[in-house]
C-alpha cells in the first residue's frame, strides 16, 4: 500500500485528469505529503560588464542570456619570456620598413650587419659606425669586416697605432677586432674578427643608379638593428672631390656610417660615408679590396681637379650650354688645384672635357673605376713612374675650340687623406 501511495504521488496532476483518476479539484483538496523536495536554484548576483552596466541591466536592453563567463588569466612563470607588444625602439626604421617582403629581406640582409665601437687607451670613444661582413673561413673562425675609416680616422689621419674595436654581432655577442688596412681617400677601412658562430658574409650587387630606391642599414652598440628607405637623387655630392660618390635622398641612422646600402633584392650596392648622405658604390669598395687583397696597397688617380658631371646640372644650365656651345656631355672643369699637373698643361677652369682615352661615359663613378683599372696596370706592371698617359679631349668655351692633351696621371698608395690634412693644419 506504502508503495501504491507512493506511486500515486508520482502521478502528476495532469496526468491524472488524463486517466480520469482526480475526482476533485485541485484548489479543494490539499495534500499533507509536500512530495519529492525540489532543488532550490542559486540566484545569480548580476555581474558588471565594461562600461558599468550590469547583465541584468544588459538582458533588460535587447541582450538576453547568461553572461559569458570570464576567460583564465595565465601567470608565466618568472623566468619565462612572452613576446608582447612593444613600442618601437627606432620609429624611422619600423615606419621604412612595414610591408611583409620589406621585412623579410630586411631581415636577411642584416645578418651581415656588425656595429663598430672604437677607442682609444683609456676608453676615450672615437666612434661608433656599422660594418659589413665581407668574408668568413669557417676553419680559422675568422671573418672580414668593411667599415668607414671615421672607426680609426680623424682629420685623414689614423687616430692611434693600434685602436681598441669592438664589433657587435647581430646575435648580441661582443669580439675585438684588428685593424687590417684603412684607405680615408676612399674612407674605407678593414678590419679581422674571431667569432664563435658563423657569420654571413654580404651578398654584392651591382652599383647603384640614379633614382634607384634603396635602404640604408645599420646596427648600433646594443646590435639593435636600424633602417632608412629613400633613393639615389639625380644631383652632385656636397664635396666635389669625392665626386664619385652619389647621395642619399634620407639621412642614415645615427650609427650607420659604414653600413651597406642595399637594393630591393638585399644585395649590397655600396656603403654610407661619413657626414653627408651619400654612398660610396660597391664597384670601387670592391676594386680598394681587392687591390689590397694582392697588392697590399690601392694606387688611388690623383687629378687636382675637381670636375661637375653634365649630366646632374640643372635642365636651363644643361640647354645653355648646349645652345652656346653644342656640347651636349662631359666634364666641366670647377677647380684647378694651384701648381698641379693640370694648370701646367693648360687646363683651365670652365673648360669641358669631352672623352677621355676615347671613351665617353662621363658617369662620375664609373669614370673613378676606369681610373682605378689604370691604377690596377699600374701594380701590375714594373714602371716605377707611377703615372699613367691619358689622352683628353678639352673644349675651351673662351675660344670655341676643341683640343687633345696628354694628362700625365698621378697615382698615391698614401691611405691618409692629404687634402683633408692639409685642411685642418689651415684651420689650426
């Protein structure tokens, strides 16, 4: 019977007037068994969202449902290191180097990139400049790295015998370095590193033309890494007598003379030089090393004049010339040096040279190539002269006339800039 009963509570009201087993109604007959105790269920507290409502206040406004439960916060172990995000530490280079592709061959290229730190005795900083890996022997753990001569020079003079060089890694590791061979003409500098793990040597390419877009790499003491985007201008260097060199539309990093300025495809096309914008082309970076590299010595042409490309003057300048002159390209001689080769054979200033040796490239660097190739005959051969015939085309624009000259060409294996040296004994 207890058990009947029992069943009998567990038939449901509706149930029963279904079976037509509820004979009253189910106001008029109270039940002294309450049942099967139901579960009393929690009331949850509202909680606040962002912005100060809560999720009552939020289901009452349209966004109904339970509010979503809070995501596990995660505490890293004290030595463990998250990559977060972070300001960047040099807004040039992240602005100039944003797209996918720019990163990935920024990233490469610089694989052979050092920073230079040079001091003399007593740590008195000279200078900090990046470098280029040039070389790596894998046997003798050593590699070549190319940098500015500013690293051990000043006012064309080598600053101290034996300059204390500290290269920086990209990986963060510290070597010294040793002072092979320096050239402050050309401001380039050698110097030899041991290093524990390998190091990329550069990729060359070809030197850079005019309005080429490029990047200027560099990397300072704590081998952070920097970059500048802008392009080879149309337009002379600020100091003719290295007017091989061509200039940078942007301003390197404040570190980076020395550093390769690299094309689109991260091949190196010459290096950043000291002071001014401007880049000194791989093609003669590469014929300095390896004259060097067999002759111990670079036989640098020594003109004593300083020459204006046709090419870069201004378009007027460029048409009344033309106009007045017919000549449509050379050199335009700004400066003869007083007591210099050139003013004795009779070269003046304003006068044009039309071809040299038959040629007529008046490209600036290239003409500084074709010098070097005579200066690389010259190593080879056993005249002790150390000068080099070269037949020149001249138009005086004074007379209207055209005449041939033999320039008898000077070549210096002296690595100490003597103009820059003679310069600062005036100003002293």
């Amino acid at each position: 019977m207890a058990g009947a009963a029992s069943t009998e509570r567990r038939v449901t009201r509706l149930r029963s007037r279904e079976l037509g087993l509820e004979t009253t109604a189910a106001g008029d007959v109270a039940s002294d068994d309450p049942g099967p105790q139901r579960k009393k269920r929690k009331r949850l507290q509202p909680v606040e969202e962002e912005g100060g409502s809560t999720s009552a206040e939020v289901a009452a406004a349209g966004g109904g449902g339970d509010p979503p439960a809070r995501p596990h916060r995660f505490f890293p172990a004290s030595d463990t290191v998250i990559p977060s995000r972070r300001e960047p530490k040099d807004r040039l280079t992240a602005r100039d180097v944003a797209s996918t592709p720019d990163k990935v061959m920024i990233k490469k290229a610089a694989r052979s990139v050092v920073a230079i730190v040079s001091t003399k005795p007593g740590w008195k900083c000279i200078d900090r400049c990046s470098g280029i890996v040039v070389s790596w022997n894998e046997t003798t753990r050593l590699a070549t790295i190319l940098t500015s001569s500013v690293a051990v020079c000043d006012w064309g003079a080598l600053t101290d015998p034996k300059p204390k060089l500290l290269v920086h890694m990209p990986n963060k590791t510290i070597a010294e370095g040793r002072l092979l061979f320096f050239n402050d003409n050309y401001h380039i500098a050698l110097l030899e590193v041991s290093s524990d793990s390998p190091l990329l040597p550069a990729n060359f390419g070809s030197s850079p033309k005019f309005g080429q877009e490029v990047f200027a790499l560099a990397r300072d003491e704590e081998s952070s890494l920097f970059a500048r985007r802008g392009t080879v201008l149309w337009q002379e260097p600020k100091r003719m007598q290295y007017m091989y060199c061509l200039t940078l539309s942007c301003k390197v990093a404040h570190c980076g003379t020395g550093g390769p300025v690299i094309d689109q495809r991260g091949d190196v096309i010459g290096m950043a030089c000291p002071a001014y914008p401007d880049i000194l082309p791989i093609s003669i970076l590469q014929t300095c090393m390896e004259m060097w590299k067999k002759f111990s010595r670079i036989a640098r042409p020594v003109i004593n004049m300083e020459l204006r490309a046709f090419e870069l003057l201004d378009v007027s300048h460029q048409e009344e010339i033309e106009l007045l002159h017919n000549v449509r390209d050379g050199f335009i001689v700004a400066v003869v040096y007083d007591d210099s080769i050139a003013s004795r054979v009779g070269i003046s200033q304003g006068d044009i040279i039309v071809s040299y040796n038959g040629l007529y490239d008046f490209t600036p660097h290239k003409f500084e190539d074709y010098l070097l190739s005579l200066g690389w005959r010259l190593l080879e051969s056993p005249d002790s002269s150390w000068k080099v015939s070269l037949e020149l085309e001249v138009y005086d624009p004074r007379e209207r006339t055209t005449r041939s000259i033999t320039f008898p060409l000077e070549f210096s294996d002296v690595s100490e800039d003597e103009v820059c040296i003679f310069t600062f004994l005036c100003c002293i």
